[in-house]
C-alpha cells in the first residue's frame, strides 16, 4: 500500500501524519509526504523551499518517532494549487490513500471551500480525514 500525506506545516496535518503512519505499520505501506507551495503573486522565492523542506523533515521525524521505516518515507514539494496538486500526484503515484488532517473551519470558511472539500469533492482514490480533535 501507498499511503498520501498532505502536509501544510499545521498541527492538524502533523496529527493525520501520525495516524497514518501508525496505519502504514499496519499494512506495510509507503509514505509519499506531499507539500504544495503556493504562488500568491509575490513569486517563489528561495526560502519558501526551505521553509518546505523543513516542515517535510519535522513530519519526517515524526514518522520515524512513531516506527516508520525512514526508507519507506518520501517528501515532495510541488508548486500549485494545492488541491489539485494533491489528487494530480495521488493520481500519477498509484497511491491507495490520501489521509489528511482539517481545522474544523467556520461555517464561512466552509463556504469559500476548504483544500479538504476539494480533494473529497475531486478526487477517486480513498481520502481519510482525520478530524481536529482526533487524538491519536
């Protein structure tokens, strides 16, 4: 199995990384650690790699802290709209999960449209949502 971890540098997306890597020891899978930079219009800029880079390695050692194999562990960083950016790899890696923490947002912010909505709303492989008050 092939499990995908969308990680946005939250409490909430560390929360789901734990989850699934306590599942991953349970059914042998890989991890695919995926995080999306967005342009907003300033431009990317060489610290938001970094910035990316070190919210991927931090998740990393938590996997690795719950007894992930770190071999089994890969980190992505992708530019895009995160979304889609996260059901096109899932997509194009084969993976069998996507399991993803969420905030719990306001009615508002629930209206405007989270990326959790719109990886359910898009995408055809399994999505595990690990909700914000899950402790795990």
């Amino acid at each position: 199995m092939k499990f995908l971890i969308p990680i946005d540098g939250s409490d909430y997306s560390a929360n789901a990384a734990k989850v699934a890597g306590k599942m991953a020891l349970q059914f042998d899978s890989d991890i695919l650690l995926l995080h999306v930079v967005t342009d907003t219009g300033v431009g990317r800029k060489k610290w938001r790699n970094k910035g990316a880079e070190d919210i991927l390695l931090s998740v990393r050692d938590i996997l690795i802290d719950v007894g992930c194999d770190e071999n089994r562990i890969e980190c992505i960083i992708k530019d895009g709209n995160a979304p889609e950016t996260i059901v096109d790899i899932a997509n194009q890696r084969n993976v069998d999960k996507i399991i993803m923490g969420t905030r719990g947002k306001t009615r508002l912010k629930k209206i405007m449209g989270s990326v959790t909505e719109k990886v359910l709303q898009t995408s055809s492989i399994l999505v595990l949502v690990v909700p914000p008050k899950y402790k795990n």
